[in-house]
C-alpha cells in the first residue's frame, strides 16, 4: 500500500507541457525561464583536485 504525502505544493503531474508557457508571470514561469536559459548556455565545466600525501 503506498502512503500519501500530505503537501501544500500544487500538484503540476496533470499540467500538460505545452501549458507551460502559460505561466510566464509566475514563480514557477520564472523558475523555468531560468532553468531553460542555463540549458541554451551552459557555462565551463569546473573540477579540481588537491591531494596532499
């Protein structure tokens, strides 16, 4: 039996995709805006690594 998570987040699951642009003026518009620019630009992959034996 699988047990509910009681939430006061909006269930977005039936929200279709192409729904979405919809929401331009919202938080979560504004979060996916941000989300979908870093994906057209992504930045330098940074590593580094310092071992000291």
């Amino acid at each position: 039996m699988r047990d509910e998570i009681e939430s006061e987040l909006f269930d977005l699951s039936a929200l279709p995709l192409d729904r979405l642009r919809e929401l331009d003026d919202t938080v979560l518009g504004a979060a996916l805006e941000r989300v979908q620019a870093e994906a057209e630009k992504p930045g330098k992959a940074v590593s580094g690594f310092d071992s000291i034996i």
